[in-house]
C-alpha cells in the first residue's frame, strides 16, 4: 500500500488538475475527505484567519502550523501539503521547520520566497529575497527531509519583477530540488497557461477566490498539465458565509430550528466528528 507521501507524488506526477482544498482547522479536513478530496492543503492563511483572527501577514509561527498539522494527520488519512510560509527563517531555521513539520505529519512542505515577514500573495506591498538565499533554503530543505517528503517552492516575484522573473526563479528552486513548483498570483490567463510549457517540474495553480488570478476551471488546468489546482481558502469563506447567516437569523428572528439549508443537522456533525467510532471503544473498554 503506498504512503501518502507517495500517493502524493504520483498525484503530482499524473498532472491531471488535482483540486486541493485548504483546511484551516482538523473538521475542515475531515469534512474535505469525507467528500472524497485526494489531498489537502494546511493552509497558512486559514490558520492565521481562524485561529488567531488576523490577516495574513506573518503572525503564524512554527509552533501554530505544526501544532495544527499533528491534529489534521490525526482526524485524516489524505496526504497532508503543509504552508511554511518563508521556512520561520533563514536556511538553518527552514531545515529546522522541515524536520518539525515532517515530524508532525506533512507529506509536502511549501516554501516561499517573500521577505519575512510575509503576507497573503494577493496582498499588495510583497518583497522577495535574493534568489540565491531562496536556493539555499530548498537545498536546506531536501537536506533536512527523510522518507520521501517533497518539497514545493512557491515564487512571488510576478509581482514584485515580472512574470519572467518569476519563471527564472521556479527554474532555479526546481534545480535546487523542489519537487513541485508555485508561481503565485500570474494574473492573466495567458500566464496561466504559459507555465506549463516553460516549467517541466510538477506545478500547483491557486486560485484564490477575490484575488489577483484569473478563475479558471480545474479541469482546463489539468488539460495545461498542472499537478494540483489550490482551493486554499474556499472553505474557509464559506464557513464565514455560513456563519454570518446562521448568526444573522439568530440575532433576527431570535432562534434557529432544525434547518439543512442553514445549519448541519445534529447527527451529521456527530458523524463527522467520529462519535459512532468513541461510542464503541467506551462499550469495549466498559
């Protein structure tokens, strides 16, 4: 039976548009596979968003992000492409991160090159590091991994210098070992589709519901030749928008029934959460 690390790679390799949905939080996650996702995404921003209320701006540490994948590796069997933001430092504190995070269960780590500390790639204001001490990051990275953990690393020069200095980059981090390649927030669609025939790496598309690239359909992307299709906060907003109606006809007509439309029924959250499961180990060890 493959591993996830290797169930993983061959996804990436297969370059057939596989959606990966972000999870903020162990019930997104488990709510992901029980929809029948092939992996998931620890996202950085979900974290930062949910678990602390801020924007995306550099707030989350290595404790939070490995904390958060340890809980997710337990509640899911997908395999797991964790956000490490910028490596919480320079190449030593990024072979450290890599470690941390393989050891909490990550099948990929993501790696960027933006100045610490970082923001959400379709923010404005971005500024990226030397391509070199980027490099010297991958190379700690792969240095640092065991087990076949894979390595992606994200660019978000577009922004900063130009779409061809953003495929320069990838090309470098791909000859320092990346296993897949981010080019984040290319914002047209001629970039879009460009990047699969100027990178030969596995890549992931994100597209980022509001932000700066364009929408296009998971499977065009995975006609491209793209790896995976991020939907990094896709849940994350609609439990936003969920919460806001449900908290909405509360505050409103001063209570809530039993609605499907509006709120997860009682036994379905039972369910997701694995009660039936608890339920029998207290009769077995009753």
């Amino acid at each position: 039976m493959q591993s996830t690390k290797q169930q993983l790679k061959a996804l990436a390799e297969a370059r057939r548009g596989v959606i990966v949905p972000g999870a903020f939080n162990a019930l997104s996650a488990k709510v992901i596979e029980d929809l029948g996702y092939e992996a998931l995404y620890v996202t950085g921003a979900g974290v930062t968003n949910m678990g602390f209320g801020l924007p995306d701006q550099g707030f989350m540490g290595l404790t939070d992000i490995a904390d958060h994948t340890a809980r997710i590796r337990d509640a899911v069997e997908l395999p797991l492409i964790v956000d490490a933001d910028t490596g919480f430092g320079n190449a030593l504190n990024t072979y450290h991160a890599v470690r941390t995070l393989e050891r909490a269960g990550a099948d990929c780590i993501q790696l960027e090159d933006q100045v610490s500390p970082k923001r959400c790639g379709h923010f404005s204001g971005k500024a990226v590091i030397e391509t070199s001490e980027m490099v010297s990051k991958i190379r700690a990275a792969v240095d640092a991994r065991r087990d076949g953990l894979l390595v992606m690393a994200r660019t978000d020069a577009a922004a900063v210098h130009g779409f061809d200095a953003a495929v320069e980059r990838a090309q470098a981090y791909a000859e320092a070992g990346a296993d897949i390649l981010f080019v984040e927030a290319v914002t047209t669609a001629e970039h879009v589709r460009a990047l699969p025939q100027r990178l030969q790496v596995p890549q992931l598309m994100n597209m980022v519901i509001g932000g700066k690239t364009p929408i296009v359909g998971a499977d065009e992307l995975g006609r491209l030749g793209y790896g995976f299709v991020l939907y990094a906060n896709a849940a994350l907003q609609g439990a936003v928008a969920g919460m806001q109606k449900v908290l909405a006809q509360l505050r409103d007509a001063r209570e809530v029934r039993e609605d499907p439309t509006l709120v997860a029924p009682f036994a379905e959250r039972q369910r997701l959460v694995g009660k039936p499961f608890w339920d029998a180990l207290e009769k077995k060890y009753a």
